[in-house]
C-alpha cells in the first residue's frame, strides 16, 4: 500500500500531474477578487475567508475527475481491481495520495492569498485550519463522483457537478469556522468540530462508495 | 492447481456474446483462445479475470495451498490490450511499484526488476521513462511484470501485438518456461505463438456456439 501511496504523489508531482494547477489556479481565482471588487480593505477582509475557501473548492474539484481515470486508460485499474487486498483500502490509499498531491498544496498556499485579501493573522490562522481539515472531505466526497464518473470520456465537469451539491456543507461549515474564529461571540469550536466530523465521516463512507461503483464500471 | 470455468456465459448490452463455455486448465497447461474479432476472446478472457460479471456459469480456482474460497482472479496475471505501465515513471518505478503491490503468492515471490528486464532483453533501459520506450519495448516491459511477481495463471490478451518476429520468438519461450514450472497460460490471439502443446479454444461468435479442438 506503500507503494500505492507513494507512486501516486509521484505520479502527481511530474510533468503532468495536477498538482501544481490546482495551486496556480486557487491563485488566479483569489487574486482577482480584489481586481473585481475594489480597494476597499474592510470589506476584503470580511468576505476573506469565504473567498479563500471558494477558490479552495473550485480548485479542489478541478483535478479530481483524473484520480481513477488515468488508471483506467493504462489498465492499471483492471490490476487494482483483481487484487485481494480489499478495494476500499486501495481507494482510501489513493485518496490520501490524491490529497497529498493536491488538497495539501492549496492549505499551504492559503496563508499568502489571506494576504491578499486583507486578513488578519487570525482569520488567516483560522481559514488555514479548517481548510487543512476540510479539503479531505472534498477528496472523499470526490472520489465517490471520479469513480462514479470514471468510464465517461469527458467526465470533468460531470463530476464537479455530482460533488458540489454534497460539498456545500463542508463549505459551510468550514467557512462559519473561519468567521467565528474572527467575530468575537460566536464560538469557533462546534463549527469546527461539524467539519471535522464531515471529514471523518466522509472518510468512511467516500472509499467504500467509491469501491463499489468501481466494481460496477466494468466492462 | 487447476482453473475451472463452469457454464459461463456473458452479456455485452442486450446481446449474449457466449454461453456455455467450460474448460478446465491443469498445471503445465496452454490454451489460446480464437475467433473472429468480435467473437468474445476479450470478453472471456476478462470474465475469467473477474473484471467482468457473467451471466451465468463460475470461475474455479482449486489448489493444494491456497486456501478454498480462493476466488480465481488471485491467481491470475492479466495484460490486456493496454500496458498498465505509466509514461512519466521510469521502467525500474513501474515495476517496482507492480512488484510491491502484488502480494506474493502462495509464498512465491517473482523475478526481481532486473531478472525480468533481462529475461524480455532490455536490461540497460530500465531507467528510462516507460513514455520514452517504443511500442514493441514497451510491450515487452509490460511483459517483464507479469513475472516480477508470481502468479500462475497467465492470461493474455494479444501479447504479441506490435512485436517483431525475434520478440515473438521470446515470448513463446517465456510462456514455455511458465507452462514447464508448472504454471497456465489462457492466450486470445490470432498468431499461433508457436506453442506445441496448447489446447485451442475456437469462439465462433454471437450464436454462442463454441467447439473445443483438441
């Protein structure tokens, strides 16, 4: 399984691989918000973190629909899938090395694009923790939708279509974290924890979802 | 050991490809699988892999050590069509990864990464990308990973596309050698492969009917 995981962040770090997209195009899209909505520096900063966690969603979406689906076109899915150790923990494997290669890059380049949005070292402190726990549920959740997705030919923007509507929560939950963390009554820890929970809820059922309709995309 | 197919019929859409096919391989046996394009030599094979669900019928594995329930697709080495190899790996990457991931076998572990490069010839170019390789080399490479680890049934959708004649020649000498340690080979092809003592398994396609030659 090592192996696995180890293969995949390699595969995920050359030419190729996504991962570095995925933080060019989290760039691009915080970078231009305050482009579009003017020099106004208080209300950068108050819409901050939910625009750091909307572009660390669309970002998050967009590599996901290549998780199974290179392993699919070499026929290395066909090997995976005769294997005896159980297909769950194959595709739990994969989507830790999917969010290695892709999720945990965007929670390192978030503190910079807090920057950019005027936050302070709270707020960024904040956005930078719930994102750091909640970007795996985005894998999970996507893993289920790659999977679901993986015989289609052009099955990207489907499969940011099948996840968006289960990534809403984490979104916001993830956001209300950050703000709570910012605005003084509202306490930060039971947003937080929600999110968390998401995450490891996700965590069990994403693979196993995903799992069964790999077995079913046979042909 | 033997494998034993029992009945199997399977479904492409709304149409039976084949049934009632029934074949059981020993130790030390062959069968190339024939037919026209189209006839359900891929289709089968695939069932026996377990990667596809038949309609009816089961594949058997039986052997001494393995425990039972083992399901057949354990003991089996596939290479389809395509190499299962990544083009940004390096060949030594590829192998490596496909020899940790395979468990071993009933205790038998395969060829290390170097034995298998050299027994399909290519032993200086492991270090290169697998995108780098041509055709023919790299259906070699794919070749390679068939016996860095060991499994005993071997089967094998047209191995020999895009090879040239000597490469062909190694082929058959490599599944010869697989057959005499007591392994099995089920090959669809359209070459004769040169191998002597294989069983042919003729699939006439879409009426279903089939006739084993001996």
């Amino acid at each position: 399984m090592m192996a696995l995981l180890t293969r995949d962040l390699k595969l995920s770090l050359r030419a190729g691989g996504g991962a570095l997209i995925g933080v060019l195009f989290f760039t691009a899209v915080v970078a231009v918000i305050p482009f579009g909505v003017g020099p106004d520096l208080n209300l950068l900063a108050r819409i901050g973190p939910a625009i750091v966690w909307v572009g660390a969603l669309l970002s998050a979406l967009l590599g996901l629909d290549r998780m199974f689906q290179t392993d699919r076109e070499d026929g290395s899915l066909d090997l995976m899938l005769m294997q005896e150790h159980p297909l769950t923990l194959t595709v739990l494997v994969k989507c830790l090395a999917h969010w290695l290669g892709h999720g945990l890059p965007l929670v390192i380049a978030s503190p910079l694009l807090g920057l950019f949005m005027n936050m302070d070292e709270v707020a960024i402190g904040a956005t930078m923790a719930t994102l750091l726990v909640g970007t795996p549920a985005l894998t999970f959740i996507g893993a289920v939708g790659a999977a679901v997705a993986v015989a289609l030919p052009r099955g990207g923007l489907l499969v940011s279509i099948l996840v968006l509507p289960l990534a809403i929560p984490v979104l916001i939950f993830g956001v209300s974290a950050a703000y709570a963390a910012v605005e003084e009554p509202t306490p930060f820890l039971p947003p937080f924890l929600i999110l968390v929970a998401i995450t490891m809820f996700f965590a069990v059922l994403g693979p196993f979802g995903a799992a069964l309709a790999l077995r079913n995309a046979g042909d | 050991m033997r494998l034993t197919a029992e009945n199997l019929s399977a479904r492409r859409g709304e149409d039976l490809l084949f049934e009632g096919i029934s074949f059981e391989i020993a130790s030390g046996e062959g069968m190339l699988v024939t037919g026209r394009n189209g006839s359900g030599k891929s289709t089968l094979l695939r069932v026996v892999a377990g990667l596809l669900r038949p309609e009816h019928g089961r594949v058997l594995w039986q052997s001494d050590r393995s425990g039972a329930g083992t399901p057949a697709a354990e003991a089996c080495q596939y290479l389809g069509h395509r190499n299962a190899m990544k083009p940004e790996l390096s060949v030594r990457e590829n192998l490596t990864f496909w020899k940790n991931f395979f468990a071993p076998f009933e205790a038998r572990r395969g060829l290390s990464v170097d034995e298998a490069a050299e027994a399909v010839g290519l032993v200086g170019i492991v270090h290169l990308p697998f995108g780098y390789l041509s055709a023919g080399q790299q259906r070699r490479m794919a070749f390679a990973k068939l016996m860095v680890s060991y499994r005993p049934v071997w089967l094998l959708d047209e191995p020999t596309a895009a090879l040239d004649t000597s490469a062909e020649a190694l082929f058959t000498r490599l599944i010869e050698a697989h057959l005499g340690d007591g392994g099995m080979v089920m090959a669809a092809t359209h070459q004769p492969l040169g191998l002597e003592t294989a069983r042919e398994l003729k699939m006439s396609g879409f009426t279903g009917v089939t006739e084993e030659v001996w």
